[in-house]
C-alpha cells in the first residue's frame, strides 16, 4: 500500500467489540495470564506490553505510522518535540564526542546543545545552513553526528539532503534531521541519507494545537539505543495524545496540501510588498535555494517568513494590528499564527547569535493554516498597511 493509505489503515489493537476506530488504552500497566508470561516479558522475551512508559497499543500504532510515513525502520514516541531531539542527543552521543550543528535550529535546541551538552562532555561547532562549503572542514576526528533542520526554523534556509547524507557518509558519522516543518509528506530525509529524523507531533502533525508529543524514527539499532534510553528516565508520550496523533495522521496529506497551497498564495501576493525589504518561502523562485528545495521537496510546507522594513517597532505594530491571526507559541495550527521570533522563540540567543542567523528585528513568522486564502492575505495586508 502507499504510504498515505498505511498512515489511514494501520491499527495496532481491536478489542473483542471489533471496534472500527482504535480505542483508547488508557491505562498504566498491563496484567499477565501467569507468572511465566510475566517473566518472559521482563525478559524481553516476548512483545507484551508490560507499562505505558516502555509501550502503549496508542503510542505503538501512532508510531508505526510515522514510520510508515517516514520510510525507516523503526520509531519511538516522545511527550514533546524537544524531549525526542534530547533523548536523540543523550542516547548516541556520549563524553567526547562532537556535534556538528547548522546554525540556525529552533531556539530550545540551541539551548540543550550550547548550555546543556558541554555538562555532559559533549562538544560541538556550529556551521552556517547556506554555507555548506564550510560544514567538512569543521568535521572533527571525534565528530559523531551531524544535526540540521531543513527548512531551518525560522528564516527558512534549505539545507542539501543529499550533500548531507553523502557527508556524513564520507566521514562515517551519524546524520540526524529535524523534519518538522517539512513533514514526511513534503520530504524524506531518509531516502537521502538520514540515520534519524525527528518531529515535535505538536505542529503539523496534530494540526489543530491540541496536544503535545514527540518522535524519532531511523535506523532500528538506533531506535533500540534510543528507546532503552528514553524508557528509563521517562518521556513517554501518553496513550491520550498518541490516540489523538494517530487520528491526525489520517488526514495530514489533505491538511499539509491545503497548507501548502495557502501559503505560496500568501508568499507570491506579499513578494514586491512596499513595506518589506524581504520575504522568503522554499517555492518562491526568488528564494536562494529555490533550486534545492524543489529537488527534495514535494510542496513548501506551510511557513512563510518576512522582514519588515520598520524593524522591532514594525514588527509589533503588525502583530498588534492583526485581527484574524493568532499570536501564540505554536505552529502547524488550522488557524494561521504570527510570530516574532527575535522576542519569542529565539529570545534567549545573544544578539549577535540572532543575526548570525538571519533573525533579525523585524523578522516575522507566519504559519499559514487552513483559513480561505484571501480571508489570511486580507488580514496581514491591513496589518502591514497599519
């Protein structure tokens, strides 16, 4: 089957009501027929499920959708996006090892490797996302992995897939990738090369801000380091939100097109506005890695970002104009969202780290969600004209 109708047609468990949607196993433990049973599962004997936070039929089914989604060979489920790219990090990186990292990543990503990694012994260099020219000559004898985000969150920066995996390959090193923005229905970081790819399940894959989650799928030796990890010190995803994300996964394709599709409506009919000096959009022929993008993309995904010509003063007028939009700290929404991530997201960055990352003053981020298109363009332009 393609692996749209998998995401639509995996079902892990029916109960003896042969219910036709998947119900909900909330419950913390599991009960064994005897002793043996129970022993053979503590032994990684059998497939049992012993505890929701080694393993749910929920968070199972939702994962082997991802999976399916994904093209790799095995996944495990987080409660949020961040607890997936820690566990990644803390499960396959030990003391002294090396990260190389693109630059520009999601603001609490940056603070888990520059604050929180060197307590551990873990070092790393940080390498520019539209410079890959410069990423082999920071690679270290201990370099064990190379981190990115493509689309990079939030200036948009298209990183090679395929450069990447033939890099790391060439050096034997591990390449993790941030999917996030794009989703698997836009690209497969996979089939270029990947060993990990991770989500936070909180955007675009639950799609409607309901709920908070996490996953990491790739290569299952990985996933098994990873799992073992996680199952000890516990950020399991709750069969609740698993039940809701495996539910959200039967419609991302019709979601993430629609998404899609609004969004280069918005970015064309904003491209040449007088009041931006900039505007930036992976299917805009105008963007810098246009060329890229269209390579390994299937569609835009969803974000689109600017840069208002009045800087910070600009940008919070324009937040504080609009009417249809939400301001909130999420994305992937049916409801479209602006923000501005130089005081949100990416406040904690230095101001030199933000503009060594393109973040700057005036930057804005919109999600673009599921509204009629003209309703969204209506709204940004009279706030661009206020």
């Amino acid at each position: 089957m393609h692996r749209i109708t998998r995401a639509i047609r995996t079902q892990t468990e029916r109960t003896n009501e042969m219910e036709h949607s998947t119900p909900m196993f909330l419950t913390s433990s599991f009960c064994f027929d005897d002793a043996e049973d129970m022993r053979a599962a503590f032994a990684d004997e059998s497939d049992d499920n012993i505890y929701s936070r080694f393993s749910n039929p929920n968070v199972k089914e939702f994962t082997d959708k991802m999976v399916a989604l994904e093209g790799a060979e095995a996944g495990y489920a987080t409660a949020s996006g961040m607890s997936a790219v820690f566990g990644s990090f803390m499960a396959l990186l030990k003391k002294g090892d090396h990260l190389l990292c693109c630059s520009s990543i999601f603001g609490s990503t940056h603070t888990v490797i520059k604050k929180y990694l060197p307590n551990f012994g873990i070092g790393y260099t940080y390498v520019p996302a539209d410079k890959p020219e410069e990423w082999e000559a920071a690679i270290k004898p201990d370099t064990k992995m190379i981190y990115l985000e493509t689309p990079t969150n939030p200036g948009l920066d298209i990183i090679d897939l395929e450069f990447a995996g033939a890099l790391a390959k060439k050096h034997n090193v591990l390449l993790s990738v941030d999917n996030c923005f794009a989703t698997p229905l836009a690209q497969r970081p996979v089939d270029f090369g990947a060993d990990i790819v991770v989500h936070s399940a909180t955007k675009w894959l639950d799609g409607q801000g309901r709920v908070l989650g996490g996953v990491v799928v790739g290569k299952k030796e990985l996933i098994n380091d990873i799992y073992l990890f996680c199952r000890s010190t516990g950020p399991a995803l709750s069969p609740f939100n698993a039940w809701v994300l495996s539910k959200s996964l039967e419609t991302l394709d019709v979601r993430m097109e629609r998404h899609s599709k609004n969004a280069l409506f918005i970015a064309t009919k904003l491209e040449g506005h007088e009041k931006l000096s900039s505007i930036r959009y992976p299917f805009l022929k105008s963007h810098p890695q246009h060329e890229i993008a269209v390579k390994q993309m299937q569609s835009g995904g969803g974000i689109v970002c600017f840069e208002l010509k009045g800087g910070l003063e600009a940008g919070r007028n324009f937040l504080n104009s609009l009417k249809i939009l939400s301001l909130t700290a999420n994305l992937g929404d049916t409801r479209s969202i602006a923000s501005h991530p130089a005081s949100t997201t990416h406040a904690k960055l230095t101001e030199e780290e933000r503009q060594a990352v393109n973040i700057t003053p005036g930057l804005i981020r919109i999600s673009v969600g599921l509204e009629h298109q003209e309703d969204i363009l209506d709204d940004i332009l009279q706030a661009l004209e206020a």
